[in-house]
C-alpha cells in the first residue's frame, strides 16, 4: 500500500508537475491523477518523460476517475466509450493501471434488478476496454441512508452488493473502490473487509466521520480528515487491508470544507498528518 494524494479531494488544483511537486514535498507516496490532463502531458512530452516526472519525485502513479458518462444518454454513452480506448493505452503506458468509480445507491426511475441489468450493460464494455490495456475498475458503494431514504427505488449501497454486481459483469478485472466512511456508514465490519482478496480491491479512499452524529445520519459530503475524530476506526480498517495483502493506492477523500478553504501546502500537510497518524499506529511505516 501506499499513500497517494487525490489533490481534488482537499480543494487542490494545478497542472500535473505542480500536483507532482505538491504531492511530493507534503510527504505523500503517489499521486491520482487526471487522465485527461496525464494525456494532454504525454501529447506535448511522451509517456518516457511523464513517467520519469514521477520516478524522479519518488512517486508512484494513484487511480484515475472514469472519464466516460456512462450513466448518461447513450449516444453520449458510446461516444465516451470510444475516447476510452485511448485514454486506458496512454494510463497504461504511464503506469496508471487502476481506474474507479461511484455507484448511485438509488434510483427515481429504475427498480433493482431492472438498474442491476442496466449497469451490467453499461459498465461491461468499459469494463473490456480497461481490459484490453491491462487496466481494471473499482466500483464504489455508497453507503449513507440519508442518500437513499427520500428515493422510490434503493440500489446497492454494500460492498457485498457491489462485489456481486462486479462479479456479474464477469471480466474479471472488475473490484471495489473500497472507501472507509462507505464501510463505516453500510454497517461494516473488520470480518467483512478480512473476507476480501487483493484482487477485489482496486482502490481505497480514508476519511473520518464528524462526532456526536448518529451513523443513520451521517451526510455524505460532511466528512473529517483521517484520525481527526476516531468515529471510523480506519486503523483496524488498516490492518485489514495491509493483511489482505492490497498493494495500491490509499487515498483520503475528507469532503471538510475547512481544508478546502486552507492554501494548498496546508492542506495537503493536515491530510498527510492524519493518515500517517492511523499508518503509523497500524505498523505501517
């Protein structure tokens, strides 16, 4: 495992050799990555040149965010899948192998095993595209009641439920983005993510959760950085990953408005304090 910054996660922007030199000096081990912005690098300077940024910075290359709307119309469906292809051989050859994406606990149109088919038929062929270039893709469950409760039709918001629709779409280099604060709010357990292997997780996100609110109304976009209340206990969480034996990208994902509003070195310095805190204290350093 290591520690990798996603610099929009805290607020952050800049080009990708600022996120570079960002992500280094404030102590991080990667850094995800756009792959719109890594593509527009390697036009202008070369996948060699790109990748030896990184190496020269002692940094390895974090997850990127599924560029395709594929939840959208289908035209825009099929023309996002198209740049795809391209897009995952230019990841590749930087080394950016791990792509990820959220999945909407709910519905207001589709019933459960109508939306279970639909993302079967939408994320299948994406899922072969990052195939054929020796990426894979990590879904994301959300877990928080409060993002489903007021919706007509529930969808999965388990990690369970999300390693079965990944299994359902059955080219095997489908898996979890694997966030705490999902973990925390579907109810987890340290049993469930021990029941895991290396290969179901693609990409793991660590925050906190805000203290004195129950866990049936905790708000998605309300988080803490990681160790900054103890409400998750990201360091069991942790152990579990580092004894699976995940190998990628830990990356915090706060959504604190405050660490937004701090300059970029302050902030990328208080979200690197509080998940070396929780790495340290489970052996990991």
């Amino acid at each position: 495992m290591f520690k990798s910054l996603t610099p929009g996660a805290i607020g952050v922007k800049g080009s990708v050799e600022e996120l570079i030199a960002l992500a280094s000096n404030g102590g991080f081990q990667g850094l995800d990555i756009s792959i719109q912005a890594v593509a527009d690098l390697v036009a202008e300077r070369g996948a060699n040149d790109v990748r030896e940024m990184f190496a020269s910075a002692n940094l390895k290359v974090g997850a990127w965010g599924l560029p395709v709307n594929w939840n959208g119309p289908e035209d825009v469906y099929l023309e996002g899948l198209k740049d795809l292809a391209k897009l995952a051989k230019i990841a590749a050859e930087v080394g950016a192998t791990r792509c990820a994406q959220w999945i909407p606990c709910a519905s207001d149109t589709l019933k459960f095993r109508e939306n279970f088919r639909f993302h079967i038929q939408r994320l299948k062929p994406i899922a072969e595209v990052l195939k054929d270039h020796g990426c894979s893709i990590g879904l994301e469950f959300i877990g928080p009641q409060t993002l489903r409760i007021d919706k007509p039709y529930g969808f999965i918001y388990t990690m369970d439920g999300m390693l079965a629709l990944s299994e359902a779409i059955g080219t095997g280099n489908v898996g979890l983005l694997l966030d705490a604060w999902h973990w925390y709010t579907q109810l987890g357990t340290v049993s469930d993510l021990m029941a895991l292997t290396p290969e179901d997780v693609i990409h793991v996100h660590v925050n906190d959760a805000p203290a004195g609110v129950e866990i049936t109304d905790q708000i998605d976009n309300i988080r803490a950085l990681p160790s900054e209340t103890g409400v998750i206990d990201l360091v069991s969480f942790l152990k579990a990953m580092k004894a699976i034996g995940y190998e990628g990208p830990v990356s915090p994902e706060p959504f604190s408005q405050r660490v937004r509003e701090l300059p970029a070195e302050q902030a990328i310095e208080e979200t690197h304090a509080g998940l070396d805190k929780a790495w340290r204290t489970a052996g990991l350093a």
